[in-house]
C-alpha cells in the first residue's frame, strides 16, 4: 500500500502495532483506495502510552527551557527540509491539493515548532516585591496532555498542539483523527529524530472511543480537541468530571462582510480563500458573506466568473487548485446541504454537483458551489457545512449586518471589507468572533492567537496566548523575617 506506515502507533520513541484493536483503513480521497491500514489503540496500547509519556515527562521537564526549545527547533528545520515528502503525505491523508499542502501543511507546523521552541527559554515566573517579603511564581507545565485531532489539517494539529503543550515542558500523547492517521506518526518520528526524550510525543490511533478513554484517564492533566461542536460538548463534559484542563477548537459560520466601498476583486479573492481552500473543510471559513446592496451585482459577477475557473483535478499534480472532500461521507453530507439550500429556495448560482474525473472516477469530488439570495433562516446560512459552499446574503446598512452577523451559535471568525478604517476597526470590534480579519481571509500565522468565541471554543491556540493553556502558576510566599504568629 502507498501510504503504510510501519506501524499504526509510535509511543516511547518508536512505532508499535497490535493488530487485536479496531482496523482503521486510511483512504486516499481522491481515488477511494485503501492506501494504508492501521489499527486503533487497544487498552493495552493506551496504557502502554500513559506510561512512557509520564516517565518522558519527569526527563523533559527536568532540562532547561533553552534545551527544550533546541531539540523542537531542529525539528521545525527538518520539517522544512523534508517538506516535499510530507506535503505528498498530507495529499494522500486529506486529497487537498499539493499546491496548498506544500505551502500550508508541514510548513505551518514548522513554524508553530519554531516559534514555541523559540519561546521556550523565556517561559518564566515573576519576582512580586512585598516590601521585604516576598513571592516568586513558578511557570510550571500541567504534566500529560492529550491532543485529539480533526481531519482536515492532520499535520498542522499535530504540530500547533504539540509545539506549546513540548515548550512548557509538557508530555503529549495525540490522537488524529481516524479519517487522517498518517500525518502525526511522521511528526512524532521527526520530533523523535530531533532529540525529543522517548515518551515526550506519542501518537495513539483510534476513533471517539479511544478519544474518550484518553480523555477521561485519571493521569491526564489536560485535553486540546480540534473537532466539532457536538464532540466539544462530550469532550468538555468528560474532562469536567475530573477537573481537567481543555482546549477546545471547534466549529463555525463565520460572517464575512463587504462593505460598498470594498475593493471588488479583494474581497471576491477574500471570499474565495474562505470557503474554497482545502476543498472548503476549513473551520474559520467565511460561508456567510454578506455584501451591501449596491455592490451586489458586480461581486457576484467576478465571484461566479472566479469560481467557474478553479481548477479542480488530481491533488498530486501541482497546477490543480481544488481537490476532493475528505472521504465520501463528507461528500455525501455536502451534497446534502446543496439539496437542503435548493429546496429552501436559494439560489444555485454556479456548482452543485458531484464529479467524476477521469481515472478517478471513485474519488469524493464536488464543485465549487455558490447560492445566492440566501435568507438569514435558511439552514445553510445556518449550519456548519464543512465543504466548498458558499452562502451570499444581501444587506443594507452597517447595524443591520453586524446584529445578522452575530446572531449564530458560533464565534469562530469574522472578516470584514472596505476601504473606510474607522468602519473596519468599528465593524470589527461589534463582531463577537475570536479570529478575525480586515481586507482579508483566513491567514493564520503562528505569531497570532487562534480561537474561538461562544460555542466555537475555549482557550487559545498559537501565540504568547497558548503558554497559558499549557502551564500553571505556582505562588511561593518567601519570608524574610520572624513569624508573626499570634497563638
Ligand atoms: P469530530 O468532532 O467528528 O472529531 C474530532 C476528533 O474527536 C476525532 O479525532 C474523533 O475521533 C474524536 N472524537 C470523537 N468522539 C470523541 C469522544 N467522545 N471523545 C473524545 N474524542 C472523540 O470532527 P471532525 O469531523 O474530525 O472535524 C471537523 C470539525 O472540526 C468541524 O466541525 C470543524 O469546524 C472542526 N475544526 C475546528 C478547527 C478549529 O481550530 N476551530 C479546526 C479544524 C476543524
């Protein structure tokens, strides 16, 4: 098979198989064919990383912040150099296209290693003066984490939990999702190869269920899940039984706003970036855009023209734009969500149907697709789709767009288009989103934090900000005189 790894796990610094769990089959979805098998964890496999990830832990924490830091850094710059080979990885994992996965897989998990590791010298206490006495706090790592993955950017989850969860001094056993096994195996082997302690970052596989036993283990301090808003719930509810710790990144339905004044092509390329890269399975995208009255017609006219041109094709071929959806129940919930948008009345303005390519007739392809004259109830404008769906939405003054806007569960995103400043910062600073955007779409660098408001999430990813999420603060109270005790 193309894409069989040696093993289905690596824990304690090396990969390991037991072929009694669960066969996971990988699927290339481009072509529908089995390119890997693994297996999911078995309690044995569970135990077996809790264990060496508590020993790897007391070793990776007992080094400096400097050495912590030099080990993921070498990391990141072979993660760079091998970038061709785990770009290919990444396409057969999810099908996007290499075009993208060249410049926005493996790299970005470059950049969160080198960013973290960076950091990792300067990740301190502080001194608290009280006039004689005093208090030192101590930045002191959880202990365990575990990091469940969701399938759209295998490597990148991988890394951006990883990277924090390792600079603080932390352990990590991460489980991708079952539908992307391949990619975190190479990131572990990588980490490993850098000099990381054995146990440090294990990769254990499996469905929800091995997600639950590892959420609910009495030697786990904290769970980061990257998914959606109903696994958030259970997952958020199985750490609060024992008071751990969470990270959660999940859904959304991102409003994106063009104002009239916007550049056209701007923000038509804005609105394409947020719902057609990755085959639109990106959490933050933009799938409510919502453009003002008078520019309407000229922006639909160069979105329609723009996204009828996207190249959709073999993922491996470097000049194809589009590839397939993840796996075919994805494909198959998408074109659901194009019927329900049909039937509800909105507009089909270009895409809609699933296609089959030549050579890869079984692969989960579907058109780039774009309604107009969407209504704020419709559950398209609605819920998360997950695929390349755009909903376009009309409006016609500043309050009215920014109330619609907000009115959703979600709180991931929000972008906004003009020209005028002072209405993009006050648009803005309305929109109740953890990640946004002005003249723009969907850039994500390492430097800033990634998170969501409401039902999207809680804590924050990349940045100064995940330190937080992965460390606690201990207080120490320092006497430099008598006791005052008055018994
Ligand atoms: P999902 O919620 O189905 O699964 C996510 C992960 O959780 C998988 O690894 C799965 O095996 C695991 N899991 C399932 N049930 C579990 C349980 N009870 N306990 C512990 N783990 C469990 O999500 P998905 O379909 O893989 O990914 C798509 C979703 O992820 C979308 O909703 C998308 O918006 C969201 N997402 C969010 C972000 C973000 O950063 N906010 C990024 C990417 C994807």
């Amino acid at each position: 098979m193309k894409a069989q790894p040696e093993a289905s796990h690596f824990i304690n610094g090396a990969f390991v198989e037991d072929t009694d769990g669960a066969v996971i089959d990988c699927i290339y979805p481009a072509t529908g064919e089995v390119i890997a098998r693994l297996h999911s964890a078995t309690p044995a496999i569970i135990e077996q990383a809790i264990v060496s990830a508590l020993d790897g832990q007391k070793i990776w924490a007992a080094m400096t912040g400097t050495e912590r830091g030099r080990v993921l850094r070498r990391a990141a710059d072979m993660i760079r150099e091998r970038n061709q080979t785990l770009s290919e990885l990444e396409t057969y994992d999810t099908g996007k296209p290499l075009q993208e996965t060249l410049v926005a897989d493996a790299t970005s998990g470059a950049d969160a290693l080198e960013y973290f590791g960076g950091l990792a010298a300067a990740i301190n206490g502080e001194h608290i003066d009280l006039g004689g006495d005093f208090v030192y706090t101590r930045r002191e790592p959880l202990g365990l984490c575990v990091g469940i993955g969701a399938w759209n950017y295998p490597t990148q989850i991988a890394c951006w939990k990883g990277a924090p969860a390792l600079a603080c001094g932390n352990a990590m056993i991460f489980k991708p999702s079952e539908t992307t096994p391949l990619c975190a195996l190479e990131i572990a082997s990588i980490l490993h190869e850098a000099g990381l302690p054995s146990g440090v970052y294990n990769v254990v596989q499996g469905y929800g269920d091995v997600g639950a036993t590892l959420t609910t283990h009495p030697q786990v301090d904290k769970v980061s899940l990257t998914g959606s808003v109903p696994t958030g719930q259970k997952v958020m509810a199985a750490a609060a039984a024992g008071i751990r710790h969470v990270t959660m990144e999940l859904g959304g339905k991102s409003p994106l706003i063009v104002f009239n004044d916007a550049n056209v092509e701007d923000a038509v390329g804005g609105a394409l970036l947020g719902n057609f890269y990755s085959s639109g399975q990106v959490c933050s995208n933009g799938t409510r855009v919502f453009v003002q009255e008078e520019l309407m017609d000229a922006f639909t006219e160069r979105l329609i023209a723009r996204t009828e041109a996207i190249r959709i094709g073999d993922p491996q071929d470097e000049a194809t734009q589009m590839g397939p959806l993840v796996s075919a129940a994805q494909r198959d919930k998408v074109i659901d969500y194009i019927g329900i948008g049909e039937a509800e009345g909105a507009n089909l303005a270009t895409g809609g149907k699933e296609l089959t390519l030549q050579g890869m007739e079984n692969g989960f392809f579907v058109e780039p697709t774009v309604f107009t004259g969407v209504t704020d109830d419709m559950r398209i404008a609605r819920e998360e789709i997950f695929g390349p769906v755009m909903s376009v939405l009309t409006f016609k003054d500043e309050d009215e767009v920014i109330a619609r806007a907000n009115d959703t569960e979600f709180g991931l995103s929000a972008g906004v288009f003009t020209q005028n400043l002072s209405r993009g910062h006050r648009a803005i600073a309305q929109l109740k989103a953890g990640s946004c955007w002005i003249n723009t779409y969907n850039l994500a660098p390492v430097e800033a934090p990634f998170g969501g408001y409401k039902k999207s999430g809680v804590g924050r990813e990349n940045s100064r900000a995940a330190i937080e999420y992965y460390s606690q603060i201990k207080s120490v109270y320092v006497a430099t005189g008598p006791v005052d005790s008055p018994y």
